[in-house]
C-alpha cells in the first residue's frame, strides 16, 4: 500500500499525487489532506478510477483510505 502525504497542498497538486501513485496499480492507497477541497477532489478521481474511499478525520486532518 502507498501512502501519499499532501498535507499543505491545495489542489490540484493532491490529485496528481495520487495520479502519479496510482501508476503502480496497487489495490490500495492512503493519501493524507488537510482542508475539504482537497478531500472531495481526491475522493472523486479516486471513486472515478474505480475505488472505494473510506475517509476518516482527525483535529483538520483527513486520511483517505482508498481500495479496490
């Protein structure tokens, strides 16, 4: 599993993190975000490419677990 940490990135730059992540074309991925924007924008290419996204939130900070 890879894990993408775009804390203190505004979009676009977390999705073309897990872009370039998803190159590998493992089943899973963790990617970290700190505000909404990028949350929602990285769910949506995620669930786009086929994958479930789970996300959990802690003091402004938000993990994405995504899976096949």
């Amino acid at each position: 599993m890879k894990t993408v940490d775009a804390r203190g990135l505004s979009c676009p730059e977390p999705v073309i993190l897990l872009r370039k992540a998803m190159a590998s074309k493992e089943s899973a991925y963790t990617v970290l975000v700190d505000n909404a924007v990028s949350k929602e924008n990285v769910t949506r290419a995620a669930q786009h490419q086929g994958y479930k996204v789970s996300v959990s939130e802690k003091d402004g900070e938000y993990t994405l677990s995504i899976t096949r």
